[in-house]
C-alpha cells in the first residue's frame, strides 16, 4: 500500500528515492530508477502492484485513497498468495479495488469520478 500512497504524493516520492532503498526480499526494488519507472506504471494503472517485493510469494494490489485536500494519505489494498493471483485474476480485482478508492476519498470528501 505505501509504493500506491507513495506514487501519488510527489514530496512522499522524493523523499523514498532520495534514501536509500532497503531490501526486504530478493525482489524488492532497490534502483530507484527502477522503483521510479514502478510508480509511473502506478500512475498510469491507477493501483499499485507488488509481487514478492515484501513477502516472498504473496502478491499486492493497492489504491489511493485521497482525503478532501486532494492529498493521497491513505489507501486501501490487498494480499493474497501468489499461487492465487494470476495476472487475470489481478486484472479482475484491482479495478475494483480502484474504485472502492475512489468511492472512501469521495466520502472523505474529495471529489472523484467513480467511473473513470
């Protein structure tokens, strides 16, 4: 959930790829090069995606959610096992995930179009 409120919050993104990276498994992403390219795919999907890079064989989807300032503080998110989370399974559930998002930051305020 932190590489989804990371990738929305320009000052939360410059501060993680101004330190140094921590490896938590062998496939964190410690270049912040890489870790950059990973939050624009963020951006552009609008959820988060994270396969092994925290936990070994669990996979995670996340989704900003934005409070009424338009600042994305929080989000929402799952974990699974990997062996369940095909790449059409992920494709299935993270929109929805995307649009519960939306739905909590319209509740908390913030103006969103659910639909897109």
């Amino acid at each position: 959930m932190g590489k989804a409120i990371v990738a929305y919050n320009p000052e939360f993104e410059r501060a993680v790829l101004g330190s140094p990276l921590k490896r938590s498994t062998a496939d964190t992403i410690v270049d912040p090069e890489a870790l950059r390219d990973d939050f624009a795919r963020t951006r552009e999907r609008g959820y988060s995606l994270s396969i092994g890079e925290f936990s070994n064989d669990m996979v995670g989807i996340a989704s900003p959610v934005y409070d009424r300032s338009g600042v994305a503080t929080f989000g929402i998110g799952m974990w699974a096992p990997a062996t369940l989370m095909t790449e059409s399974r992920i494709k299935e559930i993270a929109p929805k995930l995307v649009l519960t998002a939306k739905a909590i930051s319209a509740e908390l305020g913030h103006f969103v179009r659910l639909g897109s």
